[in-house]
C-alpha cells in the first residue's frame, strides 16, 4: 500500500480506531487486487499530488511507486494526448462531477496506450477534497474499433465506388443499405429513398412481359430458402419511372452463425449486351440464310449447268458415232473436252461451298496406299504424255500394308497438285515422292511430294495461291485454263485431313508441294514393299455395251435429255417410251400395268415440274409397281442419292449421262439382278436409313392456301394423288370462305397472301369452332417470327420450296419424322 498522507482515511473518533482500522485495510487489499489502475488526487494542495496508488496504476503504466506518489497526472500525458479531453477532465473536477473519458496516455518506457479514466470526486464535510481515478487500458478495443472503422470506411468507398448496383435486405425484404450505382440504375435520387423499403415489390414484382411475379418464385429470395447463392440473366428489374431493363443480378445469403438473416444482390444493366446478342443473333440469322441461299443457288446452278451439258455431251457422243471425217471428230472432241472441263468447275464450286459450310464430311476407311497411288499414275500419265513429260512415281522406303485416310479426298488433292505440276511444266519432269515417316503412339505420318520442273512461284506469290479463285500470275489464266480453285481445295481439305500443304518454290526452276498429315494406325497393318504396277490408264480400257431387251419408260422434263437417253437405250435394243413429268409418268405406268404390259423399268428425273420424281416415285411403289426405278438428276450432291434411294429408288445416276453406263446399269438391273435380290436389297436399305415413307392411309381434308396458282396446283395435284381430299384458294378471304364450308383437318397456309396475310388467316381459324382443331402449316420464302407464329396458331412451318416429304409425313401423322423440323413450341 501506497499513501502519502492517510488522515483522509483515519479521521474517526479514538474508541472505533480499531474497527476503522480494520475496515480500511480489507478495502486497501481489494483496490490493490483490481486490475484497473486506481489513484487518489489530493484536490486540497496546489499542485493536486496524487496520494494513492495501487498496484494496477504501476503495472499499467510501468512507472515506480515512488515516481507516482507526489506527481500530478499530467506526467502521463504525451504528444498525441487530447487537450480537449484533458480539459474536459479539469471542468469536470473543477464542477465536482462525475465523468468518464478516454484520453491517449503514454508509459514510463514512451509507449502509448489508450486510457479510460473514471473520475469520482470525494467529499468530506461538504467539501470535494479528493478525487479518486479509475483507469483501465482499452488499447485492445480502441484499436479494434479504430480497424472497424477504418473497414467500415473502406467497405463504403468500395461500394460507392463500384460499377456494379449493390444492396442489401433482411429477412423480410426490405433494404438495408445499398450504394450509389444501385440508386443510379433504379432511377432514384439518394439512398433514402431505398432503405427500409421492400425491394422486390419495388423492382421485381413483375417479370419481362409486365406479368405478375410473385416472391415465391423470385430467384433473389431462394438465398434465404436455400441458404445459396442464385443466379440470372433473363430478367428484368423496374426503375421508379415505370420503365424496365434487362439485368444480370447474384443473389448472396448473409449468414449469422447458422442462421440466415438476410441477403446481399448485386447486379448489372445488361441492356448493351442484350442488345449485341440480338444483333449477333441477327446477324447469325441472316448469314444463315445466307448460306441457305448460298446453297441453295449453288444447288440450282449444278442443275442448270449439268442439265444441259446432258445435251451437249450426249450429243456429242451421237455425233460422234455418225462422223467418220477426221476433222469433224476432233471438232467433237473439243466440244466434250471443254464441256468435261466446265463440269469439273462447277464440281470445285460446289466442294469449295461445302467446305465453307462445314457440310462435307470425311469417310476414313482402311485402304492399300500403293493402289490409289497406282490409279492416280495411270490416271494423270495420260496429261503428262500429251505434254511429252515424263511423270515418275518414287517411295522413299517401304510403306504400311494399309493406311486409314479418306482415300477419296486425299486422292482429290494429289490430283489438284499432280495436274497443276503438269499444267505448269512445259519441260523436265514431275514427280511424286511418297514417304512414310514413321509410326508413333499410334500415329503414322507421311508426306506427298509433288516436285516439278515447271515455271516455279515467287515468293510473295506464293501465300495467294491458296486463296479461291486465285492464281500467282493473272494472265496466266489466259494462257493456261482454271479458276484458281484447285489448290485452295486441296489446303482445305488437307486440314481436314489433319494435316497441311507447304510449298518450295524458284521462279524458273520448278516447284515442290508437299501434302503432309498423320493418320491413326490400323491394327494388324505391317510395312510391305509397295507395288509398282501400272494399271491401265481408263481412256484405254475397252469398255463393252451390253444389249438390252425390255420396256423402259424416260421420264424427264426436258426434251433433248428425253431423246438423248432414248437414243441410248434404243442403240442397245430396248423400248422406249417417254414422259414429261411424273403426273403423266403416273398415268402411263398405270395404264400399261393395266393392260398387262408393264415397263420393265422407269429412268426417272427427279427435278420436274407438275409432280417431282420423288413424289412420282413413292406413289409408283405405293401403288405397288415394284419393277426398278432409276433415278436421274442433276444434282452433284450426296444427298440427291440418299433422298432418290429414300423415295423407292433402286440407284442414281448424275447428269450428264453417260451412255454406255447408263445401259450398263439398267441391263443390270434388268437382267442380273432377280426379284427376290431386289428385295432383299430394298429391305437392307429400309433398315439402313428408317423407312419414313409408309403411310397410314387415312384419307384427310386438306386446305392448300397459296397466292402462286402453280404452286397451289401442284401441292394440291400431289395431295390427290396420294389419296387425300383437296381445296385450294390463292386468297386469305377465298381461303376462309372454303375453310368455314369445307371443315379441313389441315390447312397448308403461304405467309404471303395478297389481301390478308397469312398470320391473321391463322388467327380466325382459330377462332372459327368449325377450324380451331385443324393442323395448321405455315409457307413461307424467309424465316418466320416463331413466337408471332405460335401466338397465330401456327403448329408447323415450313421454308420454300416446300419439302414433300416432311409435309407428307406430317399429314400422314409421323409427327416425330426427320423431316419435321419446321415443329414450332
């Protein structure tokens, strides 16, 4: 115990010293056993000592008893104390008054700490003599308070800050906080506006349409049923003015232990980025049908090109075979060699499209490199011959008994660049080098050197080439022939390939075009010395006509393609007789199988006016003619064969025709191949690709509405055919007026009407009692709006020209068939 003076504590009478004694000394002992500092200031002398201190005081502020006992407080301040505070603490003792502070002190060793000082005056006959200071060191919670602050103040000037609207709710809804860019979103002018108010009644009561959007369903509130975050980017959030904007928002749970006591949300106006996305949509969309008209042009100009070179060539050919004058048949011959030569620029065309498109496919099957290499010297010997080349073929060592590739494309490319190696070198030679590299992981690499004596290529040239419909040299297409398409094929395709073509080149000296590509190994496969066996080149082969002695039936559109085939067929012995289109090809095949005198076999076009081969075709085999059915197209396509063999054809043929192939083909069909086999092979094929062409039979009402009177007739014509119950009317008003009096179960409805369009058609047959149970198919030349269709009462929609067989299918109930891709939902 610590005193300097103690007649403040001893100030009794003489007979209750002892007990008073007593008293003081269990009260000494407590002070001394806090923790707080405590001291005792004698308010009575100038300099206001202090006259206690217990053992807290001196452990908090490390100072001795003897350098405490006498001093005033003020030793315990320092540079960052508080005048105000410590004046606060003067008026306070000066008033005789309680109070409670907290001033910054410092220890005997120059540390500060912060201080919490409680003053009670002490009083003795009415009169303060004393003052009794609490003190306890708070450093620990000041400093805790001072970090939270200082967080507080960084939390708030990020959320000021941030581009991202940010605000809070409690279990109930309402807002608790939330930062600038959250009321500059919503439209208000300050936070008060917000906080306390229940946020999704605010903003997200309603969803994109202006429709009721109740709370249970609210992503935002799933945080407080879940306890996890949600999100969503379709919705929309409602500013004060009424007015919406699309938002992508989060929604986070504020968590209290284990209990959820609200959440926090942020979000973003995504107003811009919707509107990118519709506009790469759009953009997507129009390039779609861009591609889709690309093609479609293409698809349209093989036709127009391969039907008549039908004629040209095939005429060619008969001329020929009545010209004995010499001059006259190499007239001919450069009449077949540049139509030839026009046909295989369109064929570039159309893979350069396909390949554009992604549409064309790989089909990697096992093979015997050395005989495609052989077939292709055999092949391009001849155009090396004619330029008096010598065209040499080399392997760098010994190859894989087999090799799994695309034979077919790989052997497009090496013909591309073994033709341009020829075409290019008037002088020297050309060569192809063929190496295998090796096997590794399963992997076998190989090159294709190309390596020629011709006029070579400059280097800054040389990366233009690649590019379609170019050529290093522009007048070179004067004096050699192409459109610069065959080696931009060719990279392509070797990328496809899984590989690439590099190029070496010297103007003057010649050039190398190396094709380089891995494959996957075949199992089983071994290196084998490769064969250097020559086949045959084809123009040398001797090719044998066959005789023929049926009934045929040429259905085609076009006159001179009708002639041409039957001058073929009737050389070789057979009967012919004609038709124009599938209608009439319909009544002659009828009324030749009535009579008992059925054709043996129809060559059926499959691109006619009136009624198509395809639709010809499937209502021949429903009709039960199951003698063979060739198809005959213009089309380079591989689905033009997919789609005839799917119809009920037994094979394909491309235009132009080639005579003696085609009367190889039907003599076949005609006398190899008997009914059991044919069967068999139209069943194999029916397992192959899903036989989608059976009917139900069932006999429907169906109304054709379309503004083109030919176009009506000839959907209405193959209707009939098919066995259902047809009106048709070029006119919305027509179209209703049929509709009301003919009840159809489907309706076959042009968007593009003259009067009234086909939308508001749909909708008031929709509301007719008598029509809103019919299937109802939208026509149309462009894309539709798919929710204005649905809304109208669409159920299908279809592009122009119209498939067929989709529309068939629908009506015949095969509501789930391949074609049925207009399905609208």
């Amino acid at each position: 115990m610590f005193f300097r003076d103690e007649r403040f504590l001893i100030s009794q009478s003489d007979d209750k010293r002892a007990d008073i004694e007593a008293t003081a000394s269990l009260g000494l002992t407590a002070l001394q056993a806090l923790e707080a500092g405590v001291v005792v200031v004698d308010l009575r002398e100038a300099d206001q000592p202090i006259v206690f201190a217990n053992e807290g005081f001196v452990r908090v502020t490390g100072y001795t008893p003897e350098e405490i006992l006498g001093r005033n407080c003020r030793f315990l301040q320092g540079p960052d104390t508080d005048k105000a505070v410590v004046d606060e603490m003067r008026a306070a003792i000066v008033a005789g008054r309680k109070t409670t502070v907290v001033v910054k002190n410092y220890r005997k060793d120059g540390s500060s700490f912060w201080n919490e000082v409680q003053l009670v005056p002490f009083r003795q006959h009415g009169e303060i003599t004393h003052y009794t200071g609490i003190q306890t060191d708070v450093t620990t919670r000041i400093e805790g308070e001072q970090r939270l602050r200082e967080s507080e103040s960084q939390l708030r000037l990020l959320l000021d800050s941030a581009a991202e609207a940010i605000y809070g709710i409690d279990n109930e809804g309402k807002c608790t906080f939330c930062n600038p860019a959250c009321v500059r979103m919503l439209g208000y002018e300050s936070a008060d506006e917000l906080i306390g108010r229940n946020m999704h009644a605010l903003i997200h009561s309603k969803d994109i349409h202006g429709n009721l959007h109740p709370r249970q369903r609210c992503k935002i509130y799933r945080a407080f049923i879940d306890g996890l975050e949600t999100h969503s980017d379709t919705e929309v959030f409602w500013r004060k003015d009424g007015s919406s904007f699309p938002v992508e928002y989060r929604s986070h749970p504020i968590k209290r232990g284990d209990q959820t006591v609200g959440a926090v949300v942020n979000f973003f106006d995504i107003t811009e980025r919707k509107a990118a996305e519709q506009a790469f949509q759009r953009a997507r969309h129009e390039a779609d049908q861009s591609n889709r008209s690309k093609s479609e042009f293409l698809a349209n100009m093989s036709h127009e090109i391969r039907t008549p070179m039908t004629a040209i060539l095939g005429y060619a050919d008969v001329l020929a075979a009545h010209i004995d004058d010499p001059d006259n048949r190499k007239c001919v011959d450069v009449i077949k060699r540049n139509g030839r030569f026009l046909l295989n620029i369109v064929d570039d065309i159309l893979d350069l499209s396909r390949i554009e498109a992604g549409r064309l496919r790989l089909e990697p099957v096992p093979f015997r490199i050395d005989e495609v290499v052989s077939d292709l010297r055999s092949l391009m010997e001849v155009r090396a011959q004619e330029k008096g080349l010598p065209l040499a073929v080399e392997y760098s060592g010994r190859v894989p008994s087999q090799i799994e590739t695309d034979p077919t494309r790989l052997r497009q490319i090496l013909i591309n660049l073994l033709s341009n190696a020829i075409k290019f070198t008037e002088q020297g030679s050309v060569r192809l080098v063929v190496n295998f590299l090796g096997e590794e992981n399963g992997r076998q690499h190989w090159t294709f050197d190309v390596i020629d004596t011709g006029i070579g290529i400059d280097q800054q040239e040389q990366d233009k080439i690649f590019r379609p419909f170019n050529q290093a040299d522009t007048s070179l297409t004067r004096r050699y022939e192409g459109t610069g398409l065959g080696l931009a094929i060719s990279r392509r395709l070797a990328e496809m390939l899984g590989g690439q073509i590099r190029l070496d080149s010297t103007p003057g000296e010649g050039s190398t075009f190396t094709l380089e590509f891995w494959t996957d190994a075949v199992p089983d496969s071994r290196l084998v010395n490769p064969s250097h066996e020559i086949a045959a080149p084809a123009g040398n082969a001797p090719v044998v006509r066959r005789e023929l002695d049926a009934s045929v039936l040429v259905v085609d559109d076009r006159r001179d393609i009708r002639y041409l085939a039957q001058y073929f067929l009737e050389e070789a012995g057979a009967r012919v007789t004609s038709a124009e289109n599938g209608r009439k090809a319909l009544e002659l095949v009828e009324a030749r199988t009535a009579a008992g005198d059925p054709f043996d076999l129809v060559l059926m076009d499959m691109q006619m006016p009136v009624l198509d081969g395809y639709a010809a075709t499937r209502t021949l085999r429903q009709r039960g003619f199951n003698r063979p059915i060739i198809a005959l197209t213009a089309g380079a396509m591989r689905k033009d064969r997919t789609r005839s063999i799917e119809a009920g054809c037994d094979a394909h043929v491309a235009k132009p025709i080639d005579g003696i192939a085609l009367v190889n083909l039907v003599a076949y069909y005609i006398n190899d191949i008997d009914a059991l086999k044919l069967a068999e092979q139209r069943q194999r094929r029916a397992r192959a690709t899903g036989d989608i062409m059976t009917t139900n039979n069932q006999q429907q009402r169906i109304l054709v509405v379309d503004d083109s009177i030919d176009a009506a007739e000839a959907m209405m014509k193959l209707l009939e055919i098919l066995g259902h119950e047809v009106r048709s009317a070029t006119t919305g008003k027509t179209a209703l007026a049929v509709a009301a009096d003919f009840r159809p179960d489907f309706v076959i409805l042009d968007l593009g009407l003259p009067d009234i369009d086909g939308y508001e058609v749909a909708a008031r047959l929709r509301k007719n009692p008598d029509t809103t149970e019919a299937t109802i198919v939208a026509l149309s030349g462009r894309e539709g709006d798919p929710a204005r269709l649905r809304d109208c009462g669409f159920d299908h929609h279809f592009m122009k020209p119209a498939d067929l067989a989709a529309i068939r299918e629908l009506i015949d109930g095969n509501n789930d068939g391949p074609g049925l891709s207009g399905r609208i939902s």
